[in-house]
C-alpha cells in the first residue's frame, strides 16, 4: 500500500482536546512520532476558540445544575465536588508547564476573576443558603461567601444592582477562586509548542474516512484542502478530538464500541459589551439558574472575559439550532449522522425531549428587544445600542442508551468512547468538557495505553501531584496544591 505518512499517533482536530493528549504524550513519551489534522487554517478556531466559549474555568462554584436538591430535602454536592477536582488536575497541568517554559505568560490564557451565583425569589434564595451550607463545609469550597444583604451584593456587583428595584428575597454566593480561561489562547500555546518539539501539524486537511488495516494499524483518508487528491495516512493510535465534528469520523471507523450513540447540535449565541465604562462596573462570572424546561448548558450568566489583553462582558447564552455539527460545518451534518444502528435512539430522543425541542423554537424566535429584556433581568440600566450578537460555538449533545434514561437519552456532558483494543478514542459531548481536558485526556491514556500508563506514574506524578489522590479527603494537599498553583499561573 503507498502512503503518504505514518504515526505512532494521529491526533484529529487542534482544539485543546488534542493540544492537550499532544502535550502530555511529548512529556510521557517524547520518542512517539505524532501528527495533528486539522480541517481549518488555525488551531483552536472551532468550539476552543474564546468567542466560541464564555471562558470559565469550570469548578463548580457557579454552576447551580452541578448541585441537586434531592427529596429528602439535603444537597447533593457530589457532582460539584468532581467536577472541581477535574479542574485542579488542569491547573496543576499548566502549572507544570509554565514551569519548564512551555507555557510563557500564564495571563495571556487565565486570569482571576470572582464567581458568583446569583438568584431572587423565597424558593431559590432558600436552595442557594442550602447549596452554601453543603459546600462550604467542604475544603474545596474554602472561603466561599454568602450574603442576602443588598448593600454587598451592590458593592460585588454594582452594575446588576443599579436599577433593580424588585422586593423579592435575593442572594449570592462568592468565591475569590474562580477563573476566566482563554481556550482559544491556551490552544494555540500548546500546538505551537508541540510545532517547536517536532509534532507535524496539518491544516487545512479533512479526515474523510477511517478503517482498520489487516496489521492491525488505523489507515486515514485525508484530503488537504480542495485538492481532489486523496492522501494516505497511517497510524498505530488515533485521537479523534474534532468537537462536533468527532461522531461523524467515530462512526467512519466501524468500531462497535461507537454503535448507537446520536448527536444533537444546539448552537448558542451571546451578548458582548466592550464599552469600558459599562465593563468596569462588573468584574464575576455570575451565574443564575436555567428556566424550567431548559437544558443545563442553558444556564444564564454575566461574565468577564480578558481577550487579547482586552476586558469585556458576555451575556448569555441565547440557545439556537442549526443541523450542523460545528460552525463552519454543513448544512447535512445532521442528518448524514443518522444511521441504522442510532436511529432509534435518535427517534425516542425526539419523542422524550419535547422540552427541549419546546424551548428551543422558543429561543429561535426572540427578537434583539426580547433578548434585551432578558439581559435586563441581570443589568437592569442596559441598552440595546451597547450590545452586540455575537454566535458561539456548535454543541453536539450526545444520544445514547443509558442504564438510567433508557434508549434516546440526551447527555448534557464530556464521553469518552475507546475501542476495545485501546487504538482509537474519541471526545464526544460539551461542557464542562475544555476545563477537564486533562482529566479526559488521563482517561483516554489509562484505558489506551495501561502497559505504558503504569510505568508513566512517576512522570505523571510529577506533572499532576494529586493524580489518584482525593483532594476532598486531603485537604492539606488541595491547599498547597492551591496555593503552589495560584503562584505559577499568577492567581490570587
């Protein structure tokens, strides 16, 4: 068979997925010869790209839907508690590399920036005071605020409090530990170091087919750019890590363990302001609850956002459909999707998600003065002329059979699918997937690689100390795991 090339490992899409499985295996395996496709003219342009995301580093002290309420009436933090342990291996992970000057200035990708929940009415204010009590018992949670005093809601978030004048119960918590992450930013630091170490990145070149060689090996068809020439590539490992362009190529490759699983694209669009005057009265990411009937990703949110050195505020998200799978994807990415093996499960999604298909028409038939009414709800004094639209990212959501929802189930959440044989992997879902990108990628190395994985520990150790270790159940080592990291990435 001619090819055109041969990896040890092929990584597909140069979003921070792939930035990131590159970096660790340069680290853990510096020998692997490695090479990256990407189908755009620059890494991180798809969902990694900061106008694509709103940039928060995801720990859990926002995000209400990380917190259930359950019918006894206690809180189930478990969740939240995961999710912020996932996002303290990253920061030890860029903490490492800024350590060996990897990564040069940690500000150009993170920065410190309060996060808050925010909510009004008797109903929520007593969830948010419950959802406090559980967390801040816990010492991942340290330090977190709480207040029911408008006088220091007004002093955090004086640009919300100007001009509300509702009676009803309101209250926030605060956390000094939240981050705004430019992903996009980050990306682009990793892939151009991976370029300096040798790496061979592709772009402009779209994956069009996969299968399994009769050696054992991964053979890919790639077209690069609109040259009608197919070329060949082979590989022993292949990373699929292209967003929501991954399900397409996952099923391309016939491996069962990608039999039945669907994909719903929600697309989202946002508000920005860039006015300085308006941004400097506002600097959280506050997060409110989802309207009954709306998925979690759907969570409203004033942020602040740093952008080329720049401050902004975001508000949103607004939720769109749109069939593709990734922004600058087609018009039939949905519907090539289906197949005989998730067709009924991509049916039964339809007929039980009548909620979310409810909401969004909703959605897509507000108007810029109704969105404006709704980012009134935050920032009573807003204007339409200081606001622009702005589209985000395409979420592929995934669809699947679950032990739990039966067949159709919509996932709101990061998968990883691997073969049986640890050759191929796949990223598939959304949020909180960018900030737990090294917890995916530790997972996909462990169940691909657990010969070569098992003599990696030391170096593993040495680039994420609390690899294997609960933080919640040592919280000496989150302090000084906190204190050390905040120090490298120039944190507060």
């Amino acid at each position: 068979m001619k090819k055109d090339g041969q990896s040890d490992v092929v990584l597909i899409g140069a979003g921070i997925m792939s930035a990131t499985l590159g970096a660790m295996l340069k680290e853990l395996a510096p020998e692997w010869n490695i090479t990256i496709f990407e189908q755009l003219s620059e890494a991180g342009a798809e969902s990694t790209n900061e106008w694509n995301n709103a940039g928060t580093g995801h720990n859990a002290l926002c995000e209400l839907n990380y917190t259930v309420e359950k019918k006894d009436g206690t809180m189930d933090i478990s969740k939240a508690v995961r999710i912020n342990e996932q996002f303290q291996l990253s920061r030890q992970f860029w903490s490492y590399l800024v350590g060996k000057n990897l990564l040069q200035d940690p500000h150009d990708f993170i920065m410190s920036v309060p996060h808050m929940s925010l909510v009004e009415g008797e109903k929520n204010v007593k969830f948010l005071r419950k959802r406090y009590e559980a967390l801040s018992q816990n010492p991942l949670f340290q330090g977190m605020e709480y207040t029911e005093d408008r006088e220091k809601l007004t002093e955090w978030v004086p640009l919300i409090m100007d001009g509300h004048t509702s009676s009803d119960p309101i209250a926030a918590t605060r956390s000094e530990m939240g981050t705004d992450v430019n992903f996009g930013a980050l990306t682009r630091m990793l892939i151009d170091n991976l370029q300096e170490q040798g790496v061979t990145v592709r772009y402009n070149c779209n994956v069009k087919d996969m299968k399994r060689n009769g050696d054992g090996l991964w053979e890919l068809k790639v077209r690069n750019g609109k040259s009608p020439r197919i070329e060949t590539h082979v590989a022993k490992f292949v990373f699929i890590g292209a967003g929501g362009g991954s399900l397409p190529i996952l099923q391309k490759s016939g491996i069962s363990e990608g039999k039945g699983i669907g994909g719903f694209p929600i697309s989202g669009l946002f508000m920005v302001c860039k006015d300085p005057e308006i941004v400097k009265r506002h600097h959280a990411k506050v997060y409110s609850k989802a309207k009954v009937g709306a998925p979690p990703m759907s969570v409203p949110h004033l942020d602040t956002r740093y952008i080329n050195g720049e401050e902004s505020l975001l508000f949103g998200p607004f939720a769109g459909f749109s069939p593709k799978f990734l922004k600058n994807g087609s018009l039939l990415d949905l519907f090539l999707s289906i197949k005989p093996h998730n067709l009924l499960n991509m049916i039964m999604s339809g007929l039980k998600e009548f909620g979310l298909e409810k909401y969004l028409i909703q959605q897509l038939l507000l108007t810029d003065k109704q969105r404006l009414k709704e980012l009134q709800v935050f920032v009573p004094t807003a204007k339409l002329e200081d606001w622009e639209l702005l589209v985000a990212g395409q979420r592929v959501q995934v669809i699947k059979e679950t032990k739990e929802g039966g067949k159709g189930t919509l996932q709101f959440g990061t998968e990883v699918v691997t073969s049986a044989d640890g050759t191929v992997a796949a990223l598939l879902g959304a949020s909180p997937g960018a900030s737990t990108a090294v917890h995916a990628m530790l997972n996909v190395l462990s169940r691909c690689f657990p010969q070569d994985f098992a003599q990696w520990q030391p170096k593993i150790k040495e680039m994420i100390p609390s690899y294997g270790i609960s933080l919640e159940e040592n919280p000496e080592l989150f302090r000084e795991i906190e204190r050390s990291t905040a120090r490298a990435l120039g944190l507060k």
